[in-house]
C-alpha cells in the first residue's frame, strides 16, 4: 500500500473521531427529551441522505469522487462552527437538534460515497481487501475512544464542543485530501451531458444486472435497517430505563466497536476467508445472539460483553462483503454504486427507527435480532448451492 493512502487514511480516520461524537451528543440530546423526538433527530439525520444520495453519486462520478470529498469536507466544516455558535447562544432545543440532523445527514448524502471509493483510487485491486480492513480498523480504533470521549463531551461541554470538534476533524480532511493525489484517480465522467435522472437509472440498471450486487445490497439494507439503531437508538433508551449514566451508554457502545476492531485487525493482517457469503452469513448470526443478549443484559459489564459479540459478528459481515461490492463495481460508476450501497442502508433505516421507538426497547432489540438473523441466513442460502454444485 502506498503512502499516499496512508496519509489520506489519517485524514480520513479523524474525521470519524468528530462524527462519533457529534452522533453520540445529538441522540444523547435527543433522548433526553423523549424517544419519538430522538426518532425524529435520526430520521433528520437519515431522510436527506436518502433522498440526495443518488444525486450525490451522480455527481462524483461526473466531477471526480476527490474533488466531491474536498467540497464537501469545507461546507460540513463550515457548518459545525456555524451551528456550534448558534446552539451556545440558543440552547439545545428539539428544533435545534433536528437543524443539525438536516444539516449534516444533507451534506453526508453527497460525501459518502465519494468516501466510499477513496481506498480504491489508493491502492490495486489485489491488495483492496486489506486496504479497506485496515481503513475500518482505524475508524474502529478511533470510534472506540469516542464512545468514552462522547460520554465526556456531553458531560462538560455537550453538543456545542461535539459540533467544535466534528468542525477541526472535518478541516484537517480537507487539508490532507487537497495535499495528496490518488495513484489510481479515476478521470471524470466526460461525453455528451445526460440528466441526473438517466445516470441515477443507469447505477441502478448496472446494480440490477449483477447477482453478486444484487445480494449484497438486498442483505446490507436488511442489516442496516435493524442494526444501525442498536446503538444510536436502543443503547441510549436502554441505558436510561436502567439508569445508567452517559459514559457508561458510551462503553456499552465501545463495546461493539471493539468486537469489530478485533476482526478487521486480522483481516488486515492476514486476509479475508475464501467464501465471503458462508463468512458474512455466519456474522450476521453471532451479530444477532450479542443483541438478544443486550436485551436481556442486567448491568454495563454485561450489556458490554452483549455488543462485543454483536460487533465481531458485524465486523465478519462487513470486512468480507464490503471489499465484494468495490471490486464487483465498474470504474465508470464508482461513486453512483456507492451512492447505491448507502441509500439501501438509509431508506430502510427510516422505517425501523420510527418503528423500534413504538416498542419497548427490549422488545425492540429482539425484532433487530430477529432481523440480523434473517440477514444471515439469506447469506448461507446463498452459499449452500454454490457448495452443493462444487461437491456434485
């Protein structure tokens, strides 16, 4: 791997240290108020990603996905300092909350999946595997410390130091990202100029068309769907009906990222396993048996050890999946794919916050374990005719 792509790498990875907290600050915040009201903050969050994302895809294909990145680093930048002002004069207030949801899930839609495809312009497709293993790792790392550091922030300085801190990662991007230049930068999209409409429809038509893209999209948005809310949702409400303090709903979500962080170093070290399928299939269940266990989980220690295990099974799913759908996406639609990856991951994920804020949180934990294990075996299904094939 070049040392370019390690440079972009430590960009990259502080940037998530801000998103941690900020993320972590605005449910706390939100929660604090009501759980429909932390649905509604979520859905703030989730709603513009979903509808801007394939706009966002577009765009980077058409302009390049570095140059996207680096505008969109300097406005989300920009958009922390001005909030940060603006919640210290006002106070946290739902409305405020919901703003910075907007704000942020708007400018995401058009990052992320020129985020997305980053580690592919760094480095060949050989060595993309642990590439993107060692990229999740450090984000893991970082996301780890953040859970501890979020419960900090919101106990000294609350959402006004997570908007500060999410705005100094965010310009420290930017000025890594403009120094360095990708070995294999894609050129833009050049040609006769065709609608933003026709060259969504043609990411999707390319998706369509693939088996290998198809079940990976089918599976992540069912995993996304009920995963993703375990710990932006169910933790904090959890952690309030047992009376826990925030640091300790922040070690709870450590947690997880710890579970992840221990199987994305492996993969990083030595490599995926032959079968991504059988793999991710077989994380997805153990993702399941560590939030059924949160569920029934009497104390921190024991909430702990619950999304641990969830975060191993996770850490499976992605580190043999994710590297699946890069290396399966054509140069030519980069970041449309990606845009794609993320906004099967956002639409659902609409529908299941609102609908796990009506349950009982434990309630909820079972229907998000039910789910992830619906997800696995759609992946072992997948496999199982490949195997039966290959013995006959």
């Amino acid at each position: 791997m070049t040392r370019s792509y390690y440079g972009w790498l430590a960009g990259s990875t502080l940037s998530v240290l801000g998103d941690t907290a900020l993320f972590f600050a605005l449910g706390w915040a939100a929660t604090g108020i009501g759980p429909q009201v932390a649905a509604l903050v979520l859905t703030g969050f989730t709603l513009p990603r979903a509808v801007l994302l394939l706009l966002g895809g577009v765009l980077g294909d058409r302009i390049g996905p570095r140059r996207l990145l680096l505008a969109c680093s300097a406005i989300v930048g920009t958009c922390c300092f001005l909030l940060a002002a603006v919640v210290g004069v006002r106070g946290t207030s739902a409305g405020l909350l919901l703003m910075t949801a907007i704000v942020v899930g708007t400018v995401d839609a058009f990052a992320l999946p020129a985020s997305g495809v980053l580690p592919r312009l760094f480095v060949p497709d050989d060595q993309l595997p642990r590439a993107m293993a060692l990229r999740t790792s450090a984000t893991q790392l970082i996301t780890l410390a953040g859970g501890p550091l979020s419960g900090l922030l919101v106990a000294t300085v609350g959402l006004v130091g997570a908007l500060m801190l999410d705005g100094v990662t965010f310009a420290v991007q930017f000025l890594v990202l403009l120094m360095l230049r990708p070995p294999y930068d894609v050129s833009p999209a050049r040609g006769p100029g065709r609608s933003v409409v026709r060259e969504a429809l043609d990411g999707l038509r390319v998706a369509a068309g693939d088996p290998v893209l198809r079940m990976v999209l089918a599976v992540v948005a069912l995993v996304a769907a009920f995963v993703l809310p375990v710990t932006s949702l169910c933790v904090p409400l959890l952690a309030r009906s047992h009376g826990w303090a925030a640091g300790q709903a922040g070690f709870v979500v450590a947690g997880n990222v710890c579970g992840g962080l221990a199987v994305t170093i492996l993969v990083a070290r030595f490599g995926t396993f032959d079968r991504a399928e059988r793999t991710g299939g077989v994380g997805c269940l153990l993702a399941a048996v560590g939030i059924s266990g949160l569920a029934l989980a009497p104390s921190v220690p024991m909430a702990v050890g619950a999304t641990l295990l969830q975060g191993v099974g996770i850490g499976l799913f992605t580190s043999h999946l994710a590297p699946v759908f890069v290396r399966s996406t054509p140069k030519s639609h980069l970041t449309r794919l990606q845009s794609l990856l993320s906004l099967v991951q956002t639409v659902p994920l609409i529908v299941s916050m609102n609908l796990l804020a009506t349950l009982d949180v434990r309630h909820a934990l079972i229907l998000a374990a039910a789910a992830t294990a619906l997800a696995g075996l759609m992946l072992l299904r997948a496999y199982l005719p490949k195997s039966i094939s290959k013995v006959g």
